[in-house]
C-alpha cells in the first residue's frame, strides 16, 4: 500500500472514530439529565419526602389535591432555576405566603439541598 493512501486511511479512522466517541458522550450526558429528573419525580412523588401530590396538580401523578396552584410551565415561569429552588427551600426573600400551607422544605429539613436540587430537574420537565 503507498504510504499516502495508509495515511488517507488512518485519518479517516481517527474521524470516524472521533463521530462514534462523541456520539456516545452525547448519549450518556443525555441519560444522565434523564435520570436526574426522574429521581426528582420519585422524590417528589414519595409520601414520606416532598409528598407535593398532596397539594398540586403535577404530571401523571393520581389523586392530586388541589389546595395548591397546578405545578406546570415552571421553566417558562421560572427562567431561573435558583429562584425556584429557593422558593422550595424556603430561603428568605422568596419564601410563600406567610400563612402558605407548604413547608419550606430546606428550611425545615424535609429534603436534602441535593433533593431539592433533584425536584427542581423534575420540575422543568413539567
Ligand atoms: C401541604 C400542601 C403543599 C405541599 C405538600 C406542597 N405545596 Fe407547594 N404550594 C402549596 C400552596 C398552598 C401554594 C400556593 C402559594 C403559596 O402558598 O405561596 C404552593 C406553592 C408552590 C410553588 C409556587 C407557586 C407556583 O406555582 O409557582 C411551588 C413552585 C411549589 N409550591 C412547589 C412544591 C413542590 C415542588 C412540592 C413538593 C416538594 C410542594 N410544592 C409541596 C402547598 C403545598
């Protein structure tokens, strides 16, 4: 084989090669941001953590009460993703209506920041 047709050959290894890589990593960010939103669902969801069924409507969620206004829209609602954690958490300066029936998760310990963190990725699916 000449070497320039061995050189045209391994370049267009290393391309294909390179497609094939970041395709994967594509993938896997993806699956990973997936399942991210999906643990917040099931965090939000369970009775014993943020139990926000009780009171909003949300999603696919059965029996949803309805002291609470629909959780929907809440990327276009909340552009900033921190001003939706902090009103969940209960952070001063965001917190709920003063006689608001909603717990400030953080504050009170509810949920982990981490869990919030969780919920807020499910919520902007919504
Ligand atoms: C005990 C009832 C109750 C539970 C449980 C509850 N909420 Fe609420 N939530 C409310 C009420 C009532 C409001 C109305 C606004 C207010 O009180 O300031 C509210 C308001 C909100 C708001 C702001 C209003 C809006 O639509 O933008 C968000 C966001 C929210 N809740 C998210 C959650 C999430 C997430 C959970 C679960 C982790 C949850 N809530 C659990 C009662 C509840």
């Amino acid at each position: 084989m000449a070497k320039s047709q061995w050189m045209h050959n391994i370049a267009r290894i290393m391309m294909v090669t390179t497609v094939i890589l970041s395709a994967t990593v594509a993938t896997a960010a993806e699956e990973k941001k997936l399942s991210t939103a999906e643990e917040g669902k099931k965090i939000a969801f369970d009775r014993a953590k943020g139990n926000c069924l009780a009171c909003h409507m949300m999603a696919d969620g059965v029996s949803p009460g309805e002291i609470a206004p629909p959780l929907m829209a809440m990327q276009a609602r909340y552009p900033d993703k921190q001003k939706l954690f902090d009103k969940i958490w209960g952070k001063p300066g965001v917190e709920l209506m003063p006689e608001s029936q909603m717990l400030p998760f953080g504050k009170n310990k509810a949920l982990t920041d981490e869990e919030i963190s969780k919920v807020v990725e499910f919520l902007y699916t919504l």
